[in-house]
C-alpha cells in the first residue's frame, strides 16, 4: 500500500523575521509568529502539523541582521 504524500517546499527559515535562536539545547531555533520552539527547523514542524508550507514567512533582506530591532 503506498502512502499519498505530499511534498512541500525547503523553506529555509533563516531568512525569515520571525525567526530566532533560543539558546536552548533541546530547542534551538523558535518562531515568534507561530509561537514554539523545536529541535528543527520551525518549517518542517509546520508542514509536518498541517500539510501546508508555512504562510507566515517574512522574508528578511540579506543586510538586515535580527538582533537590530
């Protein structure tokens, strides 16, 4: 029996706004916009919850740095 399913886009979510380092050895990375924490990229958590690509990506520019504001 073969499974159906779907596959989503490599979101990298270093390049997005709501994105930061927690300083926690058990869940270093965190979205601010979806408001958890995790062991893995914040993207593949919510693809793997919903099926969906995450909608909240704000893209930041490569000259902006997170820690400016």
């Amino acid at each position: 029996m073969e499974e159906n399913k779907k596959e989503g886009t490599l979101i990298n979510c270093f390049f997005c706004r709501h994105f930061y380092l927690t300083g926690r050895v058990k869940s270093p990375y965190g979205c601010r916009a979806h408001g958890f924490t995790t062991f893995r990229m914040p993207s593949v958590d919510v693809f793997e919850a919903s099926d969906e690509d995450c909608a909240l990506l704000d893209r930041r520019e490569p000259d902006e740095h997170p820690h400016d504001g």
